[in-house]
C-alpha cells in the first residue's frame, strides 16, 4: 500500500511509471486536515477536486486506488486509523509513503509506522530542486542565512538564466525593476478561468458537516484542479502576462485582483506541477520571444520559485519544530474580528482582506505590506496571525506559509528571514496603489480622527520595540527619525495609537 496525501499529487513521480496489480494506492479526505485551522471553502474544495482528479488519472492509467471521500461512511477521518484499517482490510504486507512537506504530518506518520507489524518505506516527492537539508548544509557555520546568497548558488547550479559562469543581463536580482506602479499604461488580461461547477462537493463538505469560512462561486469555481489544467495555466501566464510581470509584480489596484500574476502556486503547492518545469517552460518561451520580453520580467519570476520557494522550505526544515513557537517581539493581541468579515473604513485592509475571503488569494505585497504590515503594527500574536494565512490561502500549506507570516511578515524568528521588520506608514501603499485614493483616512496625515492608521501604528510600533531594534543598522535611519521626534507630537501618536488598539474593530 503507498499513501498519497493531499498536496502529493505528482503524476510525474517514478511510483507510476510501472503499473503492479498488487499495489493499493490509498488516498483519503480527512476531517483531521481540514480542521486543524478554520479553512476558507475555496481551499478545502480545490484540494478535494485536486485529490478526485488525480485518483481518477491513476485509475485510468491501470493504477488501483483506494479513494476515501469526507462523506464516505467508512471514513474515520484520521490518518493512522485509516491506515491500519486499510492494511487490514487489504491483507497489506508493506507500507509506503512519500516524505510529507509539513512537520506536523512527518511527525504523524513516522510515529504510526512506528506501530505497524509490517515493514516500510519512505520516499522522496521528487518534486523540490533542493532536499530538506540543503539549506541547512549550504549555510552551515554560517550566521545569516541571506535568500539571495542562496538564491545565487541555486541558478549556478542548475545553469538557469546563465551565461557561462555569470548571471545573464549582467545581474543576479532585478528587483529593482519589479515596483513600478500600475496607472493603465498596459492592459491587464483577464485570468485564465476553468468554469467549473462545484455545487456537489461544496454541499457534500457542508453536509460532512466541515466548518469553513469566506465565500465561493459553486457554479463557476476558478482554479485549476488536474494537471492538465495547471498546464493550461502555465501557457496562459507565457502568453498573456509574463511580458509585464516583473514591472508591476508589486503593485496593487482597486479594480483589479490579479494583475500580471501566473497564479501557479497552488499547482505547485499540490505538486500537480513541479518548479522545474514551469521554470524552464518559462524560460524557453522567454528565449523565444526576447525580442517582447525583457529579462527583468523572467528573472523576477525565478526568483519567486527557484529561489525564495526552496529557501522558504529549507528555512522551514532547518528550524522545525521551535519555529512554531517563535515570538521575539512579545506580541501578544488578538486578530480584529474584520479579518473575518473586510468589514473596515481603511480602505487598502478592506481590499486586501476582501479579495482574500472571496478569491482565497491574494498576491505577496498585499499579503505581506497590507495585511501583514497591519497585524505587526497592531502587535498581534504570530499564533493568530499564522492560523488565518494557513486557512485563508488556497496556496498555503504550513511549509511554505509559517516562514512567509511568522518569519518575513511578523518578524517572530527575531530576524531568521528578515533583516529587519516588512513594517510601513500608509506612504508605501500609496506609492504602490490607488488604494488610499478613496480612502475614509487621510495617507498625509499622523494625528486626528482622519489620520492614516498605518502612520500613526508605525511610529508607535517603532516606539515599542526601540530598545529591540536599538543594535539593528537596518533600522537606524528609522531609529534616528525617531528620536528627532518632538515628544509632545510623540506622545499624542502613542496615545492615538493605543486607542486605535483598544477599539481596534472600529476602525
């Protein structure tokens, strides 16, 4: 019997490759994944659609699946008992499985095979460039752990965007050209849209009696479930929005939730596409058009997956299992309740958050310089920060999510990931969006019932955690603004910021 797990769905994997009458395959939606945190309904319904579809292309291969849905009465919804009631049932005299990407579910297994009478095997996903411990390894004795050092190392040895031994266009990084502000100078594409419907497994999830949050459009679901049409995806993004990626790959507008973006993580989340081939199909069509594509516009996207995905996950295996418990800053308030509604004046938060409960998505500068940025500023407990992006996302599973929120965005590992913390004044939004255009605040202002939130949490943020900061360089222009500070205008921004904190769900 070989277990397949829900983001484990590698159709390319060596298992497959040989059809054998005498392997069970067992696959099982569970009340225990889906009720470890509170998830968005887009979510659960994806992973199901995605476990259904990739079940039933095993099958059609010659393959023999034992599928388990919610609702199936045999079901106990619990990974060890599923596992032995299978091996029982099937009269199984081994047990294989392939390494599980959250450390939660590592754990799990490797106590359940602990107890089994029969042997077994565990095998690599053969999805990553690098293994578990490769981040771990390459900086070895070694006291920051910088991306781009990793990053560098990664396209030298896999040769990709290479010429020779040097990075081609003359750069490592094009960030640089990655923030421009998006004002209509192009047209945006509208996103590649798979026109499902999804009312069945929506109600059998409801009916299994599986608590979810955010909306959906069970007539018209929007994401990609098999690998054919992670494909799909992949020459839509080629074809129609990689040529402006990079320029606007930070940006954010009101009328519009997507942008340039490929929206391939949850593919490669679930493993129904690998970062190897979306990047060298990426890159081959840039080869082939360069006359339309700019190297800036290709080198930002490697950089999302080649390297900072593998440097997420190395991070992630490097620190687990006390990355978990991280809090450096002693933040320790609970998440306003419009994280749960989008029900606030501020209007970037109202956006963000929205698009999120009702796409399940939203890109990594709202994520990280919106949503983020706020729970910082108001000192929010990484644990209740954490909860919500691991079940808001449809892409987030604990591997790749808890070291973006908990390490880049809340600054809880003490500066692990980042140099210093992702915060900012509303000024950053307004640079980066329209967002602050109709807003019920004012971006230009510190003080008052009018002022920007941002502005005056920022100053206060500062404030608190100065004697944290006092020994970081990345922080002492800030640090110096700081203390120039007339204390009298200091004063008045504590006191508003406290009060904003205490009547925090009004805002």
């Amino acid at each position: 019997m070989r277990l397949i797990l829900g983001d484990q769905l590698n159709l390319e994997h060596s298992w497959f490759k040989e059809i054998d009458k005498n392997t069970v395959y067992l696959m099982a939606e569970m009340k225990q994944e889906t009720d470890y945190v509170k998830h968005h309904i887009q979510k659960v319904v994806a992973f199901f659609l995605s476990m259904r579809n990739f079940s039933k292309s095993l099958e059609s291969l010659g393959h023999k699946v034992h599928y388990l849905t919610i609702d199936d009465l045999t079901n106990s919804n619990n990974l060890e008992k599923i596992i032995t009631t299978c091996i029982a049932e099937f009269e199984i005299e081994k047990f294989e499985y392939l390494m599980p990407d959250e450390y939660r579910l590592d754990i799990q297994l490797k106590n359940s095979v602990a107890t089994l009478e029969i042997p077994f095997e565990v095998f690599d996903t053969e999805h990553f460039y690098s293994s578990r411990t490769e981040l771990k390894e390459f900086f070895k004795g070694k006291k920051t752990f910088l991306m781009e050092t990793f990053y560098r190392n990664m396209r030298k040895k896999h040769h990709l965007l290479m010429s020779g031994s040097q990075p081609e266009g003359g750069l490592w990084n094009f960030d640089h050209d990655n923030r421009k502000k998006y004002k209509g100078e192009v047209p945006i594409p509208k996103e590649k849209n798979f026109n499902r419907d999804v009312s069945e497994i929506t109600e059998q999830i409801k009916n299994s009696g599986v608590i979810t949050f955010g909306t959906i459009n069970a007539r018209n679901f929007n994401w990609p479930t098999s690998r054919t049409e992670c494909l799909e995806l992949v020459d839509y993004f080629c074809k129609h929005l990689l040529k402006h990626f990079g320029d606007y790959e930070d940006t954010m507008h009101t009328d519009e939730k997507f942008l340039f973006h490929s929206r391939l993580s949850f593919a490669m989340n679930t493993k129904m596409l690998s970062p190897k081939e979306v990047i060298e199909t990426v890159i081959d069509y840039y080869n082939s058009n360069k006359e339309d594509i700019s190297i800036s516009q290709v080198e930002g996207f490697v950089r999302q997956i080649l390297g900072w995905r593998e440097y997420i996950r190395g991070i992630y295996w490097k620190e687990m299992p006390d990355y978990a418990k991280m809090n450096a800053l002693g933040n320790l308030n609970k998440l306003p309740n419009f994280f749960w509604t989008g029900d606030t004046k501020m209007n970037c938060m109202k956006l963000a958050i929205g698009q999120s409960l009702d796409e399940a998505y939203a890109h990594h500068i709202q994520r990280l310089m919106v949503i983020g940025n706020f729970a910082l500023l108001t000192q929010t407990h990484p644990d209740e920060v954490d909860n919500w992006y691991l079940g808001v996302y449809i892409d987030a599973i604990e591997w790749v999510q808890m070291p973006n929120t908990r390490g880049m965005s809340q600054y809880a590992d003490g500066g692990i990931i980042a140099t210093k913390p992702y915060v900012s004044s509303g000024s950053y939004i307004n640079k980066m969006s329209n967002n602050c255009v109709k807003c019920h605040y004012n971006v230009k202002e510190k003080l008052g019932d009018n002022a920007c939130p941002f502005n005056t949490l920022y100053w206060n943020f500062l404030d608190d955690k100065k004697e944290y900061f006092k020994g970081n360089h990345r922080m002492a222009m800030m640090m110096s603004l700081l203390k120039k500070m007339k204390p009298e205008d200091l004063a008045n921004i504590k006191e508003r910021s406290y009060e904003l904190m205490k009547n925090i769900n009004s805002i």
